[in-house]
C-alpha cells in the first residue's frame, strides 16, 4: 500500500515552495505560490469501500487522529495586531480567502513593531459516522508579548463521506494585520500532515 500524498510534501524548503510571504495583508488573505494558487496541504491516500453501500474512502485517515501543523516569520512595521488562520473546504482551497472556511484562528495578537516567530499546531479526526473534521488546535505568536495560542476546540467542519472521497481534506493558511503598514510581513515557512 503506497503512503498518503500531501499537497504539503511538494511544499516543504526544499523543494522549493516555501518559504512564501505576505507583504501588509490588511483584509484576510491565502498564502499563494508564485502562480497565485493557495498553499495547501490535503490528507489523500489509496481509497477502499467501507462496507457494500459506502462510498470509497481514503483509509488512511478515515477514522483515525491526524497532525495539521504550519509555522512562519513576521514583523509588525507599527502598532497592529496579526491573525492566523487554517482553512478548509470540502472541496480544494481556493486562492480566494472567502471561498474557504475558517477550522481554527490564533485570534488576534499584537505584534507592535517587533519581529518573531509563530506556530499553530492542531490534532484532528473525521470519521464516517460523524461526517465532520474535528479537534483541538494550540500554538504561539511571539508578538509583542509572547502570546501562547491556548489549547482550544476547533470549529468542527462538516464534511460528507461523497466530499472526502472526492477531494480529500484540504487546508490552507490565511493572515491580517489589523493596521496597514509598509513594514508589516509574514511569512509561511512550513506546512505539514502527519497520521498521529
């Protein structure tokens, strides 16, 4: 049996990707590809039918925990507070920040004029019976106060067994800085799937 395929894997530093930045997104925006396609990473993998009447699922994280974990760089060029976002779709996550749901936020933390580094990490499941991605989510923005992302639920997403087989899971990484400034930079430098 061949291992799951991320969208991810092709993503990492080394082949050339990531690292990818954002330059004063002050209205909700997807980290793109030089093309102008969102980054993503999708939980796929060999599909086999869960009994005679269901739809081929890919076994590999059907009903089985899962790690979504991405990790960046920012500076804040004034007062301003940056949001990070992981989104999904039951479809492929579009280049287009509204055409794609918010799983979990770190909320808005201040990074007034200063550099540092962030994480959001979360553990999540869909299952066939449930029909929805669900979890928990943490992580940090080391702003202007080193802010810990507490452990939080993540928004459950609802997702059909049709959806999974045909697409997968997709996730995808937003950001806004809350005051416009020339200055003001993030960036994605990892983002990565792994079975738990």
């Amino acid at each position: 049996m061949s291992s799951p395929v991320s969208i991810a894997d092709a993503a990492r530093p080394e082949r050339g990707i990531l690292p990818v930045s954002l330059t004063n997104p002050t209205s909700a925006t997807m980290f793109t590809d030089a093309g102008g396609s969102a980054v993503v990473t999708n939980l796929t993998g060999p599909v086999i039918p869960i009994d005679s009447d269901s739809m081929a699922l890919p076994k590999v994280y059907q009903n089985k925990p899962f790690d979504v974990k991405c990790w960046g760089r920012f500076t804040g060029g004034t007062t301003t507070n940056l949001t990070l976002r992981v989104m999904t779709s039951a479809t492929q996550i579009s280049a287009t920040d509204g055409s794609n749901t918010a799983l979990f936020s770190s909320g808005a933390v201040a990074v007034n004029s200063v550099s540092g580094n962030w994480l959001l990490e979360s553990e999540l499941i869909w299952d066939v019976t449930g029909l929805k991605i669900a979890g928990i989510f943490w992580g940090w923005i080391q702003g202007s106060t080193n802010t810990a992302i507490t452990q939080a639920v993540v928004t459950p997403f609802a997702l059909t067994a049709a959806q999974f087989a045909a697409n997968g899971v997709s996730f995808g990484v937003d950001a806004i800085f809350s005051a416009t400034n020339a200055g003001n930079l993030v960036t994605l430098d990892g983002f990565d799937i792994d079975p738990l």
